[in-house]
C-alpha cells in the first residue's frame, strides 16, 4: 500500500472514534441532563478529528500515534465525565498541558535526542525529582519521572560502552526509589536498566549484576524497610476488586451509576470503572490498543539508524509495557496498586505529563526514520 493510500485509510479510521466518543458523551448527558456533558459531546469529537488532520500537518507527527494517544486522552475524558464528573475542569487542564508537552518534546526529539550534552542533563530534574520525595510529602508520583528522566544518561553511557558506570547510576537511581517507598518506580527500574544496559554496551557482565543488584534491592527493601513491607502496601479491596468485574462480559451499561467508592480511588479506578461499565470485553479491547500503540512506538527503536535514540525509545517502551502490566495484575488483585496507574489513563498531572512527553519523544523519532525512508527513496530514484 502507497503512503498516500495509507493516510487516506489513517483519516477514515479517524471517523470510528470521533462517533464513539460523540455518541458516548451524548448518552451520558441525556442520563445525566448535565450542560457540560452536552459541550463535550460537541467539543471533543470535534477536536479529536480536526487534530488528528491539522496537527500531522502543522508539525508532522505520526498519525496513528497521535490518533491513539488522542483516543486514551478521550478514554479517560470519558471515564472522569462517568465517575467524577466533578473533576472535568482539572482533567481537561491536564489533558491541554499533556498536549503542550507532547508538542514540545517532539521536535526537541528530532533536534537534542543524539545530544550529549542534553541527555547528560537530564540526569539532573531526574535526581531532584527522587530526592523530593525523601525531604517532602508530595502529592503527585515522580518515581515515574525520575524513571523517564534516569533513561537519557543511562542510554548514553551505554552508547559510549561505560557499562561500569552505567551499572553506578542505576544503583543510584534505584536506592532513592526504595527508601521513598515506590516499589512500582523501582521495579519497572530494576526491569528496563539492566535490558538497555546489556544491549547498548554488550556486557552479559552489566546486565547480569544489574538485574541480581535490582532483584536484591526489591527483596531488601520488602524485608527490612517499613515503607515497602508487602503487608502495607496499598491493594484493591474486596469492593473494588467485585466492582471491577461486577459488569461481566458487556458491561452495566455507562453513566448508570458505579459501586466504587469515590472516597479514597486507587490509581487504577479508570481501568475499573471501564471494565465495570463498558465490560470485560472492551477492557481488552483497550489493552490490544495500547499494545498496538507499544508495538508502533517500539518501531522508532527498530528502524532507527542512531544508536543513542534508538536506545532512548527501547527504555521509554519498555518502561510503558512494564507499567501496564503491573497495572493490569494490580486489577486482578494479584500485587500491591502501582502509584502511577495505567500509562496515559493516569489522573496524576505529573505521571499524565510525562507519559504525553514519551509519546512525543517517540513520535520524533518515527518523523525521522521517515525522512531517512523519503531520501532512500528519492536516492533510488536518482540512481535509475
């Protein structure tokens, strides 16, 4: 299929969506008699369509990935308008800065992502945002961030084969996250440092010691720190596990009504108000999406032909599909509930606006494995 014929069938796609999204927020403020639902009915089909034809245009960005991070932004739209309604005004601020971020890291992608220098300084807001976490109580998760942050110098000491120091910083990173008592951070951490420290310097050495110096800190911290102790951590309770799965198969119908308690939510309350409401059917649905979305965004890694962005979209991917799965094993009440929830269905602002920053980060280098695709081609055909 041409890429001219691929767009076409990329913007009639575009059409599912937008009646989704219309018709679900339409049945919602019939249910509800809500004016606010109503707007949103009209406002955000509307700006999902017209973005997802202007915006690729206007700055170049990928178009299915801009469509599914749209379509997760308008999930957990959608899941707010449903459950806590009261909280729209707040998720639609976060949805326009996580917008902005996407926007602003996708040609600082393109232009810093082989930088030295800039991968070198973002250690600096990656240390700064482990360390709040021991002098303050903070109510927003930057174990995450920190995560995202750590990825750009621990990508480039792999790149120049420094795995010894590389091996440094990831006990570095990882030290700050145990004592602060984010066991999801650390483990996610302790499964993406030791993969990209063995592919990137080629050390079995590297990566071994760094998965057993991982797996030991976990263990450790587990035992002897207070903060970690498995009995404290939080999980779903027996109601909000029976809220989960009380929908079945098809789901008790959206906008008629939720047992969860709005009291306390735990992260994941998107996935169980989805699964509740719109059925377990449609939940996997949303998880074969997201995997697609990984699948796609691990392809700027693949195809790429510079080894430091390469490295720097394998670890953002990875530490994605690690945060889904543990999300997903939080929701069948197998582990403790990860405090950054589902990525791109966090209602945690900073967890959100990093998320739309890999987005963006990504979305830059599938720009540029296409621009290296177009010269190929124009190569070819000046060589016949």
């Amino acid at each position: 299929m041409s890429r001219k014929r691929k767009k076409t069938a990329v913007r009639g796609l575009l059409m599912v969506p937008v009646l989704f999204f219309a018709l679900a927020f339409l049945l919602l403020a019939v249910r509800k008699g809500d004016w606010r639902l109503y707007t949103l009915a009209a406002a955000w089909p509307a700006f999902y369509l017209i973005s997802g034809i202007l915006f690729p245009v206007l700055v170049e960005m990928d178009r299915i990935l801009l469509s599914l991070v749209h379509f997760f932004s308008g999930i957990l739209l959608l899941v707010t308008a449903l459950w806590l309604p009261d909280r729209l005004l707040g998720i639609l601020i976060q949805l326009a800065a996580g917008c902005f971020l996407m926007l602003f890291s996708l040609p600082l992608s393109s232009s810093a992502g082989s930088k030295t220098s800039f991968s070198a300084g973002m250690g600096i807001p990656a240390f700064a945002a482990l360390l709040l976490p021991l002098v303050f109580s903070l109510p927003v998760d930057t174990g995450y961030p920190a995560c995202v942050f750590l990825l750009f110098p621990l990508c480039l000491l792999g790149r120049k084969r420094q795995a010894g120091l590389g091996f440094l910083l990831f006990l570095a990173g990882l030290a700050p996250m145990l004592l602060s008592g984010n066991w999801a951070s650390a483990a996610g951490w302790a499964l993406t440092a030791p993969f990209l420290l063995w592919i990137s310097s080629g050390s079995w050495l590297a990566g071994i010691l760094s998965f057993l110096s991982g797996a030991a800190g976990l263990t450790a911290g587990a035992l002897f720190l207070p903060s970690l102790a498995v009995q404290q951590l939080p999980r779903l309770s027996v109601s909000e596990l029976a809220s989960a799965f009380s929908g079945g198969l098809f789901g008790s119908g959206p906008g008629l009504g939720s047992s969860l308690s709005a009291a306390d939510p735990p992260a994941v309350w998107p996935l169980i108000i989805l699964s509740e409401q719109f059925g377990i059917l449609f939940l996997c649905g949303l998880i074969l999406l997201f995997a697609f979305l990984l699948v796609r965004s691990a392809s700027g890694a693949l195809l790429s032909r510079r080894e430091l962005p390469a490295l720097q979209v394998a670890g953002l991917v990875l530490l994605l599909g690690i945060r889904a799965l543990l999300s997903l094993c939080a929701l069948s009440g197998l582990i403790p509930v990860p405090a950054s929830g589902f990525p791109l269905l966090s209602a945690d602002p900073l967890v959100y606006g990093t998320d739309l920053f890999a987005m963006g980060w990504i979305a830059g280098q599938l720009i540029l494995n296409d621009r290296n695709l177009d010269e190929d081609e124009r190569l070819a055909m000046l060589a016949h």
